[in-house]
C-alpha cells in the first residue's frame, strides 16, 4: 500500500477503535496494512492526535489532494467533513446518488438484521 497521509490513518484507527470485535491482526489484512505499521499509529496517535500520525519526511501540502488551496481553512473543512463522513458510517448510512441526479442518505442493513 502507498504511504498513507494522516487524515487516512485517521479514519482507518477510528473505523478500527469504532468496531471492537475485529482482531487488529484481521482489520490491518482487510486494509491491506502491516500490522507493526497499525500499532505505530495508533500509538502516535493516542500520543500527539492527528500531527503525531505525519510522517517526518513528508510536508503539509502533500496532505490534500492536487489543486486544493493549502490554507488552514481549508484543512479545518475537509476534517469537519471526514468527521461527518465517519458519523454516517458509524450510523450506517450510505450516500446514493438517484436517477434524477439528487443525493440520499440511505440506511445499509445490517448483517444480523432480518
């Protein structure tokens, strides 16, 4: 896997802490991560939050996709919207897009669920 930048780490430990009857040894395979990798993050993680997960060698702009303004805003807004994007996941809604083209939330079914 290519080296992941902090905002997905993020999301990966809190999809890992969100379900607890995963065995990390299984989330870290399913994610395709290496599992001494995982630890260290999620060690950096609870030590230092968000900026303990970035890397030494890498450098702010490479945090946000291409041809996204690099300012402070603009990285406030895209971790209120994962934040919001890990609320929903956590609530089992998925976006869909209908044929008219609109968007809706719709509730996945859960495996258990009859």
């Amino acid at each position: 896997m290519s080296h992941l930048n902090p905002l997905e780490k993020e999301v990966l430990i809190k999809r890992y802490k969100m379900n607890k009857t995963v065995k990390m040894q299984d989330f870290c395979t399913t994610n395709n991560i290496s599992i001494t990798a995982f630890k260290k993050w999620l060690k950096q993680y609870e030590e230092n939050g968000i900026e303990g997960l970035a890397r030494a060698d890498s450098t702010i702009p490479d945090v946000l996709p291409e041809g996204i303004d690099k300012t402070e805003e603009t990285y406030k807004r895209e971790i209120l919207k994962l934040r919001i994007e890990n609320e929903r996941l956590k609530k089992n809604y998925m976006l869909q897009k209908k044929e008219d083209g609109t968007q809706e939330y719709i509730r996945l079914k859960l495996k258990n669920s009859k």
